[in-house]
C-alpha cells in the first residue's frame, strides 16, 4: 500500500530538518508550529511494463492500433524526450527503450523500412552518444546511429517547415522531417504534469521562431500555474498550435510515468521523513553530509551525478494527444498530488542538485532561480501554497560557477542582461534577438553540446509569475554576488533568513517546509 503524502506540525522536540543544497546538504532545527509537508511514497509500478506497452498499442486512445497505421513504403518517425527527464536518471532499460522497442518490433512485422529516430531537444542541448546509449540501448544504437538515429536541429533551415499559423498568428514550425512523414510517433517520460500533450512537440521538434510565441515574458507571467495546465497560458498558446498541427500531421502519442522512486539506498535519506531514518539512514545521511561540506564542490558533484535512480513504470498510455495527455495527468497526479488547508507566508525550500538544465552539469546562478521560482514555486494546482507578497527561503549556495561548454550564453546573459535588469519583459525586449539570432551561439548549439542562446531568457522568464507574486527571495547559504545581482537575499541559516524576512512577512509568519525531494505538487484549499 502506498503511503500517501501528509502533513505535520513541528513541535520543540521534533528533530531538525534535512534541506538539499545543490551539491550539499544543510541540517537545522525549524521553529516550533512550522507545518512540513511530505510527498507521498512510490506508486506501485506496473507488474509487467512490456506487456502493458503492447496492451496500450492494441488499444489506444482514440485512434487505430499502432499497427493498422503502418504499411510498407511509408515513413515512419519516431520522436522522443531528451536528455532533461527523468531526474535522476532512471536504471536501465529507460521508458523510452522499453516502448521504442515495442514500436519497432510493429514496424518491422509490418514491412517498414523508412524509420528515422529524432530526439526531441528543442533549444536544449545534443544528447552525447553515451546519454543516448543510456536512453535507448545498445541494439537501438547499432541499428540506428547516427544516421537514423539523431538530435533534432532547431537551426537547420531545410530542415525545419511551417505546418500554419494559429487565430492569434503564432507559427507553427516543426521537424520537416516529422512533417512529411506517414506517422510521428512521439514516445515521453511524464515526470511532472507541465510536460506532455502537445507540448512534446511544440517544444521538442520547434525553432526559435515557433517556441518563443509561448516561453515569453507575458505568456510565463499569465501561466497559473505551469503544473496545472488548464490554468497555463503557456499551456494555452501550445494546445492552439497542436489544433493546427493535428489537421497536417498524423501523432501516436505514448506517453509513459514513474514512481517517485528516486534514489537508492544509499541516498534513500532525502526520499524519508526524519521521523523514519533509522540507524543506517542516519549513518548515510552524515557520511553524505560530512563528505560533502569538506570535499571540493566539482568532486560532491561528481559524487551526486552518478546517483542513479531505481524508478519504475507506473503507467503508459497510447493513442491520440488529449484522452492520452488527460489519463497520464491522473497518473501524476495519483503520484505527486498532496492537498493542503491554506497557503503560507513562507515557504521553504531545499532545492537538489540537478535539474533538467544540468543534467551532468553545473546548476548556475540562472538555473537556481529557474529551479526555485520556475519549477519549485509551481508546483501546485490552484493557488500557490505561499501567499502573495509572501517569501521563499531556499537553500542553494548559488555558486558563481559556470559550464561554458553546455552553457556558453549564460554567464554574458548574467553579466550584460541581469546586470542592466531583472525584469523578464525589459531583458525580452532589450536583448533577446541579440542572443537568440547569435552566430557563434547557433554554431555552438548545432555542432557541440550547447544550450541554444536563447535559453538563459527563457529560464529566467520562467519565474516571471512568482517575480509578480512574492515579496522576496532569500537564499541560505546563498553567495553574496550571485543573490544580489539576481535581486534577491541571502542568509547562512533558516533562521538568520526568517530574520532577513521579517520586515516583509512580520515576526510570527506561518511557515511551511515542502519537503523536496522527491517531486511532488500540492492543492491548496
């Protein structure tokens, strides 16, 4: 049985509080009366995922089985999520080979041999050949790569083709490629409730001028909130491409989630309420935390990116965009979804060392306000579980580091637009075409592993909402350049940071601890 999500209240005898930290952990004692609230504990996963794939491609949500739809001399292009899920990365063999291989098998039974295998990036990164590897298997990558098996090029101009353009002018632009094909079928990892649907490929197989009329300033600061995409304005602007794209191309979607079965044994201490450590967990908890407070930061982040996560098939569905992206919601929501009684003053956060746009990388400052006020803070379906004009307090040492190979427009974004400006609409406007349309960036994106140089403007755009929202941002740990030039404060504890809040929240704010990771969402009523 399964247990669910719950909520409790600190009292003075409760034990302190384990907060991720990036490539660390922090450890402190909470003030009585703060209201924690975990996430529930994995789902049970599916007794037999091959069999249930098959079942889901026999019987798909409206459309034809899988393999009425494939006939000899037809081309056939199968389209599937990067690198950035699961976090952490998943043990052998991924969702995505698992169902490949099932489509496959189909295709050949049927006679067909035109079969191109695209990974979905959109403006991410390549994938290398070993994160590839990892994702699809070796027989996958023998038969395919790298001729038939490749990352999608958001800057190939041949190679990209407009499908229309919506009611409100906005592009669609896609894969030509996907576009000429017979059938695309799209294959996922839905890990949290903002992905999925029509936006697999309305940001996977999308250029620049198609994704920007939907990861924008306006359309991020109108989404309420991402994770509840009937209340997404992102949301919103994708599903009008996809009522395009659905009338020029026919999509198989399948679309797979996991438990939150994240970490393995050894690391099974973030996944625990401390009131459940037992003598192991306590002793791999210190030696974790030791080790990573005297070892240098490069090396803990070594140590934390070679965590690999026992996750397992909890769902997979197939057939048509919205029945299919509607039973994978209940899904995630079966899995993540806590409902809580009133939002919070303050809401704390340990925020973990990997995210989807550091995946064997480092998190920069960039990508830690993305993670906090982006991803963190929307987690929730109605309301946000912090109350407007209220703070969050994170834990995250913000690092003044950068990875010029996988991040090369990040640190000239930090230097140049943070320093004139924080507010996503003025840094869209003043500077976004000058990085976007950037020779060097669109090089370095199609021919190394390089985040497009676009990027840094959406994941700073991302938490426009909770800018407009909050009251104040307050980093523990935080380092004293990174937090002021993003506009923010910093405190070395919890409760040095309650203090730096006060004059915004008063001297009793109600508090609550959601206690990350892994994933999970609240409903706040």
């Amino acid at each position: 049985m399964t247990r669910p999500g719950f909520v409790t209240t600190l009292e003075k005898s409760s034990p302190p509080m384990m907060f991720n930290a990036g490539d660390g952990f922090h450890y402190e004692k909470l003030p009585e009366g703060t209201r924690v609230i975990y996430p529930p504990g994995p789902v049970e996963p599916l007794a037999d995922p091959k069999v249930a794939i098959e079942r889901a491609l026999l019987e798909p949500m409206g459309m034809e089985p899988l393999h009425e739809l494939l006939h000899p001399g037809m081309k056939l292009t199968i389209v599937f999520d990067d690198v950035s899920c699961p976090l952490p990365p998943m043990k052998p063999p991924d969702n995505r080979q698992l169902v490949i291989e099932k489509v496959l098998e189909k295709a050949y039974a049927k006679g067909v041999d035109d079969i191109h295998l695209i990974a979905a990036l959109g403006l991410h990164r390549r994938m290398t050949e070993k994160e590839l590897r990892w994702a699809l298997g070796k027989d996958i990558m023998s038969s395919f790569y790298p001729d038939r098996l490749y990352n999608y090029d958001a800057e190939d101009e041949e190679g990209n083709t407009v499908i229309g353009h919506t009611e409100r002018g906005e592009e669609v632009r896609i894969s030509r490629r996907a576009a000429e094909s017979d059938l695309v079928v799209y294959v996922n990892i839905n890990l949290v409730a903002m992905n999925g649907g029509h936006k697999s490929v309305h940001t996977g197989i999308s250029p620049y001028s198609s994704i920007r009329h939907h990861h924008n300033a306006e359309t991020l600061r109108n989404t309420r909130s991402l994770m509840d995409p009937p209340n997404s304005a992102m949301h919103g602007s994708i599903n009008r491409m996809g009522e395009i794209l659905d009338n020029a191309v026919k999509v198989f979607h399948i679309e797979t989630t996991l438990n939150n079965a994240a970490f393995p044994s050894m690391f099974d201490f973030m996944a625990k309420p401390e009131h459940e450590w037992n003598a192991i967990t306590k002793a791999n908890f210190l030696a974790n935390h030791k080790a990573t407070q005297f070892m240098p930061r490069k090396a803990a982040r070594k140590v934390f990116q070679s965590i690999v996560a026992p996750h397992r098939m909890t769902s997979v569905q197939a057939g048509a965009t919205e029945p299919v992206h509607a039973e994978t919601l209940e899904h995630i929501y079966r899995q993540q979804l806590v409902r809580v009684e009133g939002q919070a003053d303050v809401l704390l956060l340990g925020v973990p060392y990997v995210g989807p746009y550091n995946v064997n990388s480092i998190m920069n400052p960039i990508l830690v306000h993305n993670y906090v006020l982006g991803y963190l803070f929307n987690l929730y379906k109605g309301r946000p579980l912090v109350r407007e004009g209220g703070v969050i307090i994170a834990t995250h040492p913000v690092p003044n580091e950068w990875d010029d190979a996988y991040h090369p427009s990040y640190k000239p974004y930090f230097d140049e637009v943070i320093a004139e400006t924080t507010d996503p609409h003025e840094g869209e406007r003043r500077f976004q075409d000058k990085y976007a349309l950037d020779p060097w960036y669109r090089t370095l994106y199609r021919s190394s592993h390089a985040y497009h140089g676009f990027h840094p403007f959406t994941t700073w755009q991302w938490g426009a909402h909770a800018l407009d929202h909050l009251g104040g941002v307050v980093f523990v740990g935080g380092d004293p350049h990174t937090t002021s030039r993003m506009g923010y404060k910093r405190a070395d504890t919890v409760a040095e940071a309650l203090q730096v809040a006060e004059p915004i929240v008063g001297a009793s704010p109600s508090i609550t601890y959601m206690h990350i990771p892994p994933l999970f969402m609240v409903e706040v009523s």
